[in-house]
C-alpha cells in the first residue's frame, strides 16, 4: 500500500479532556490492511494550548500495528480539536499518510450526544403540504433524530403522527407541538412537548379573565404601551410549561404585508422580561428573506452582550418536505442525554442546544454560545455525516409505512438502534 492511498479514520473521534485515551487509526475501506512498517503519530492542537501564546511544535509518538489499524495511547489536555498527522517511517525518514481529526470536550459535555430535530414544521392540516405521518418519516429521511409536528391552531395532528408509529420501533422520537396563536397578539408562539392543546384554551372563560387581570396588574411599562400583547403572550408561555412543554418564541423579525409581523415595542418587551423558553432564533425564511434571520442572531448576540441568557433553537418552519425550500435548511442540534422529551427541553433550557443554518444546500453554520458552535463545527464536519446517511433508509421506511406499506414496520425494527450503536464506537 502506498502512502498515498491510505484513509484513516479514528476510533473514537469524540474524548474526554485530560484523560488517558486509546485511539486506533484505521483504514475507512475495512478490506484495507496497513502494511509492517514503524509508523508515528503527531498531535497537533488546533488552537494550542493553555496559556501558550506561542504555537508549540507537535508531540509525536510511535503507533502500535494491530489487526485493527494503528493504536496510540493519548491525553488531550485541553477542549478543542486535534489533528493526528499519521506517518510512516521508513529508513528513518518520516512520511505524512494521513490527517486525522479528533475533539475534546471536558466531561460535562462528554457526557452528553449531540441530538438533531425540528421544533417547528407543518403538515396539510393546517398550511402545510404533506400528512403528519409523512412528515414525520421525511424528518428521519433527512436526519432529525426528534421532532414535534406544530400546526397552526392545532393539537391534534402532532399526535396524529405519533400514533402512526406506535410500535414500528422507529428511533425518530416524535413529541406533540402545536403553533399558538392567542386572538390578543400577533407573535406566533410554539408549544413543543406540551401536554395539552393551548389553542383550544382561548375560548374558555378562563383565558379571557386570566389576561384581564393580568392586564391590569401589570407594571413597569413605558407610557401609552398596551399591556394586552404582552400579557396575552406571557399568559401563553405559562401555559405551556404548565403543560409540561418547551414555549418558542418565533420569528420575531418576519416580514408580512409590508411590515414586521410583530412590532419591534412587543419585540423589546418580550426580550427585555423574557417570558418564553427558548429564542427560535434561526427560523423558516425564504432566500429573499434571508435578511430576517440575519437580523435575529444579530439581535441575540446584542441581547447577550448586555447580560441576558437566552436559550436557542433552530427549526425550518417548512411547509412541505417534498420541495426543496427550507424543509432542511434549519433545525437544531441538542446536547443531551438522550433524545427523549424532558432531556431534550432540560438541554435547551440549559444553554446546551445550538441553531444550525444550512439554507439552500449552503456549508452548515452553527448558531449559539461560542464553546458549543465551535464543537458542533467538528460534528457537522466530521460525525453527522455519517449519522445522517443512517437514517436515510429508516425515514424511507417510515414514509412507506405512512403510505400502506405493511411490509415496513418489520424493516424499520430490524434497524433500531443503529445511530446508538455509531456514537458508541465514537465516543471514547
């Protein structure tokens, strides 16, 4: 084999900082067997390391041959990415094989996977395109490892796309959502995970005298402002974590009939007292309204440099997954400890979740707190690749099911827990 034709990959590509870790660099074609010979690897730091404001030289050390690939015994200091230049010495005289890339996270994010979904999509039973259960399985096609169907007014279709996949043994976890729209304010709210239906409150007495008096009460507003938009939204997101539910704030910077959807007082008020959840900070804009989104993450990195945390995520707002506008585009990636309800809320309110822009087919770009963009990078480079092209058959099989197919359900169970079984060989 020559050197130029060796593809290495690295086992595990995610370890923890300052810990001792055995990682084994093998050919990506497993037909491959690297030949006898001395081989080195050297351990480049991306950004350097603590304190050092010099670049230090590589630190190399001699790799073990076994029937597996290369191995090496390691500690990464720090958080950051590694490249491990592979070469084979020969006559003494080293020669680069191969650059290798691994990452280092300390042990509070080690822990925790890196976890893809939409918060926000729609199907044909409000505006959208497609039935939930369709949707549903397009979101797997497409890597979403969670995802809450939102309808507009509408509770009851998120769990019509759950029921459609009860015992298929599908690994997309599908949560109930519904897009709010209380008849006292123009923001668009959505409850992820929520118990009930908000929407079908605002016809109860409750509602109506709730927001009265929360009106009237209401202090600290600038003169001649209408407490009822605020109120109504505030109303609105309690509501949903009393349901057990994520609320959303969403698209505050939406165009729609010549003006913001939302006007820029309601917006100020809403961050300035922040009663929602989560910022959806990157959302479901066209190519021509791609300026919305740019003025979002600009609004809040401008929030955080004045002193508040914001919880973040991204979704796609689509409206049809079988057309190449937004379905993709955006979503979020979570780190949690699993994919399942509360972990995914309890990340997101924690400040572990980031916003991901891939609008158009463009190079994908994280948005959210530093540490967390600059690790999701690295996965969106290096690790969900692969995660994604796994799930492609099982959003396949979830579509035909939805479509009558009887033979798919059986198929789907066969392929259970692959995703699981990847991040197992890589993590370390």
């Amino acid at each position: 084999m020559s050197n130029e034709t060796v593809t290495l990959e690295a086992l595990p590509r995610i370890v923890q900082a300052g810990r001792e870790t055995t990682v084994t660099l093998r050919p990506r074609d497993p037909q491959a067997r690297l030949p006898a010979a001395a081989w080195r690897v050297a351990v480049v730091p991306l950004g350097g390391l603590d304190r050092q404001t010099r670049h230090p030289e590589a630190t190399a050390c001699d790799a073990r041959l076994t029937a597996e690939g290369l191995t090496v015994s390691l500690v990464f200091p720090s958080e950051q990415e590694y490249a491990l230049l592979v070469e084979r010495v020969t006559d003494g005289t080293p020669a680069a094989v191969a650059d290798v890339r691994v990452y280092a996270v300390a042990a509070d994010l080690f822990a925790r996977r890196p976890f893809k979904g939409d918060f926000h999509i729609h199907s044909n039973r409000s505006d959208g395109r497609e039935p939930p259960a369709h949707v549903a399985g397009a979101c797997r096609r497409i890597g979403m490892d969670f995802m809450a169907l939102t309808d507009h007014r509408q509770y009851a279709p998120s769990l019509e796309a759950i029921a459609a996949f009860a015992n298929t043994g599908t690994d997309l976890r599908i949560f109930p959502g519904e897009e709010v729209h209380s008849p006292d304010t123009s923001v668009h709210i959505v409850s992820f995970g929520g118990r009930w239906s908000v929407n079908d409150l605002f016809a109860t007495d409750r509602y109506r005298q709730e927001v009265a008096a929360r009106a009237a009460a209401i202090a600290g507003l600038p003169g001649g402002t209408d407490p009822l938009p605020y109120v109504a939204c505030e109303w609105c997101f309690d509501e949903i974590r009393r349901a057990g539910g994520l609320g959303m704030f969403c698209h505050p910077y939406w165009v729609c009939r010549s003006r913001l959807d939302v006007p820029a007082a309601l917006t100020d008020l809403l961050f300035e007292r922040q009663p929602f959840d989560a910022l959806e900070v990157i959302g479901g804009y066209y190519v021509h309204e791609s300026e919305s989104n740019h003025l979002q993450v600009t609004r809040y990195y401008t929030e955080l440099a004045q002193g508040r945390r914001i919880p973040i995520v991204g979704a796609s707002d689509a409206h049809g997954c079988e057309r190449p506008e937004l379905f993709g585009w955006y979503y979020s990636i979570v780190f949690a400890a699993s994919p399942d309800l509360q972990d995914v809320i309890g990340a997101v309110r924690d400040f572990n979740a980031v916003a991901v822009d891939a609008m158009n087919g463009q190079p994908a770009r994280a948005v959210g707190p530093f540490r967390l963009v600059r690790y999701a990078q690295f996965l969106l480079r290096e690790v969900l690749p692969r995660h994604d092209a796994l799930c492609v058959e099982e959003g396949r099989l979830m579509v035909a099911h939805a479509a009558g197919d009887t033979a798919a359900a059986e198929q789907l169970r066969a392929l259970g827990g692959q995703v699981a079984r990847l991040y197992a060989t890589l993590w370390g």
